[in-house]
C-alpha cells in the first residue's frame, strides 16, 4: 500500500519524540473528525500507545497550554483520491494525524439557511453575553471558535448556555463543547520501519552511550517475525536495490540516501497501514528505534471535531435543544412536503426516530409519544 509522504521528505525532517502517553477519552476507540466540506464525521483509527511523540505536544509553540496530562491521539484513515495540486507529496495513502484536543476551546457551526452576516453578529452578542470581551474566531466556513483561558469561566454551565440561546435563536446547525474539537497536525511518514544509522540513529547512540546491535535485531525479526525482511544499505547500488523493495512495499526510494547507512524491516506487500504501524512500535518497544515518521506543519488546523454534534438529540428537529410540539408540527410539515418547512440536515436526523433514513408521519407519532412520556 502506498504511503502518504515522500521517502526523501522523511527521513530528511523526521524528529520522533518519546515519553509516556497520557490517558484520556477515545469515544469508545473512534474520535471523530470533521473533514468534509458538508459535516460528514468520518472515523478514524485509533494508533499509538506508546506516547512518542508527547515532547513534540508539550513544546509551547505547537500546542498552547499543553501539559504531560493533555491527551493527545494519533490517527489514521484511508483515501484514495490522488492530491493533483500536490503529487509530491500526495499519493493513494493512508493519512496519520497528531490530534490534540483543545480542552479551553467551544465551537459553533452557522445554519446555512439563514443570511451568515447577521447571524454572525447575532452570535458574537450571545457570546459575549457568557465571555465578555470575546469574538469568536472563524476557524473554516461557518464554524467559529471560542477561546476560554480563564478556567473558572470554562464550565458544563457556560457551555450548555452558550449552546441553548444559540440553538433557540435559530442561528447553529453544530455545537462542540470543551475538549470536543482538536487541533492536528499532519504526521510525515513514508517507511515507518527504515532507520537512519548514520543520522538520527547514531545521535541518539551519543546522548544515551549505547549502540544498537544490529546482528541481534536482525536476528529477532528473523525470530519473531519470519514473514519480514532484513535489510540494509551503505552504498548507491544497495540504496537502489531498497528503493525497489520499499516501493514494491508501499515505501518511497530517493537518491538522498546515496552515502548513507540505513536498515529497514521490510513487511509483506500490502499489509495494513495498522499492522505496519504496530510492527514499527514493537521494534520501538524491544530495541528504542523510533519509527520513521514525525510531525510536521504542512496542514496543521484547529477546529476539527472530536466528539458528535451535540445538537444530536432524538425529536429535535428544529434544534432549539429541546423536544416539544413545534419539533412534532415542523416534522409533520416536512413529511408532508411543505416547502416553507426549513430543517436543516441535523434537524433531519434528529427527527427520524424510527431510523429508517426519511422523515416520516411515523416519526411524528413517535415525537409525540416522547413528549408525552415528558409530561
């Protein structure tokens, strides 16, 4: 399976960083991260419990107000378009993500049937209203962001708020409480089990006054894992002859590694992304060679949701968080094909009760038999 970056690119900027994963909430081991233009959350791969690139967390320049507490996931999903903009670095891939959620951040998404200016203003006033002085920050098309640092300020109350007088005013679509969006950052990666002896490698030998003895772990992964391959390169043939086999195995040759030192543990053709990824931790694990792979600011975006859409509730189809008549009428209305019934796509969802994909006269009946039970 081809991979997401260039080999070149990798092992050129590769940093990884090591440390203790800290624990945190994985939505029953999905997260959820909003990447298409209409909402859709698509699930991602949970990966990486060995906490290695926590330091790169920490640095105050890339994640603010991050602490050894903050958790932090990486991901993985797989595409299969080709980024024409970009071939370089682009290609039929699985993309891995550094996603770290931001515990001191709300966002909100506008209707899209309502006029964006006014609602805007609208917004900032009811924001304003819960955290005096703010302007929430446009993070992409119709989502905004609100910064909280005060922690005394960032409360369940103050969010479920903000939330309720922004749905009952008719403005949001989607709302996401404390923790619930992330910012992410691409991970570079192109051969997560090649290793640069002579660069990274051989520095890491110097702080720790170890060297690694690669005869012992050639014969471990002989030992352990039979189905792979042991490899490795010190001239420009030999480069050549890996750039082939890591091609043919979903890696990315280049001639920068002419001159260089390099092993690699080659899998077979086609193994999943994941078992991949779990083979580069266990030799991370036995021998503390970090996989080759890093972060970097290629894409690096904040906002990304983390968490569903609390205005997921069953029978709020006009999402004012609540379930009462007026969701009954409007779904009433809607079934019935009333062009004046405005519901936007959450609303739809929340109003199919029975689940069945449509809005229908049964799901009003069973709006109206929740709102009985309620009274």
């Amino acid at each position: 399976m081809k991979k997401l970056m260039k080999f070149a690119a990798v092992l050129a900027s590769t940093a990884i960083l090591c440390g203790n994963c800290p624990a945190g909430y994985t939505a029953d081991g999905l997260w959820y991260f909003g990447f298409t233009a209409n909402g859709v959350f698509q699930q991602m791969q949970m990966l990486d419990a060995n906490g290695w690139l926590q330091d790169y967390v920490l640095r105050p320049h890339e994640f603010t107000d991050a602490d050894e507490n903050t958790p932090y996931y990486i991901c993985t999903y797989h595409v299969d378009e080709v980024e024409k903009s970009d071939p370089e670095y682009y290609i039929w891939a699985d993309m891995m993500y550094l996603a770290v959620p931001q515990q001191d951040m709300l966002q909100y998404v506008l209707r899209t049937d309502i006029d964006q200016n006014a609602a805007q203003q609208q917004a900032k006033t009811i924001v304003q209203k819960y955290f005096p002085g703010h302007t929430p920050y446009e993070c992409k098309q119709r989502a905004y962001l609100v910064r909280e640092s005060d922690e005394t300020r960032r409360t369940a109350e103050n969010a479920a708020g903000l939330m309720r007088d922004l749905a009952q005013a008719g403005l949001i679509s989607e709302f996401y409480s404390w923790g619930e969006t992330a910012e992410y950052k691409v991970i570079e990666h192109g051969f997560l089990t090649v290793y640069d002896a002579d660069g990274y490698i051989r520095e890491r030998e110097q702080e720790n006054g170890k060297t690694y003895d690669w005869a012992a772990i050639e014969a471990w992964v002989r030992a352990h894992h039979p189905e792979c391959e042991f490899v490795s390169i010190t001239d420009k043939d030999s480069e050549l002859e890996l750039g082939n086999k890591l091609c043919k195995s979903g890696g990315y040759g280049t001639k920068l590694l002419w001159g260089k030192t390099f092993y690699a543990v080659i899998p077979p053709e086609d193994i999943p992304f994941a078992d991949h990824f779990a083979l580069a931790m266990e030799l991370y694990e036995q021998f503390g060679l970090s996989p080759c792979a890093g972060p970097t600011s290629l894409e690096s975006e904040p906002g990304q949701m983390t968490a569903p859409n609390n205005l997921t509730v069953a029978g709020d189809a006009n999402l004012d968080c609540s379930v009462d008549v007026s969701d009954a009428v409007l779904a009433a209305r809607f079934a019935a094909e009333d062009r004046e019934a405005v519901i936007t796509d959450q609303g739809k969802l929340n109003a199919d009760c029975n689940g069945d994909g449509s809005v229908t006269a049964d799901d009003t009946e069973l709006i109206l038999k929740k709102i009985a039970k309620k009274i």
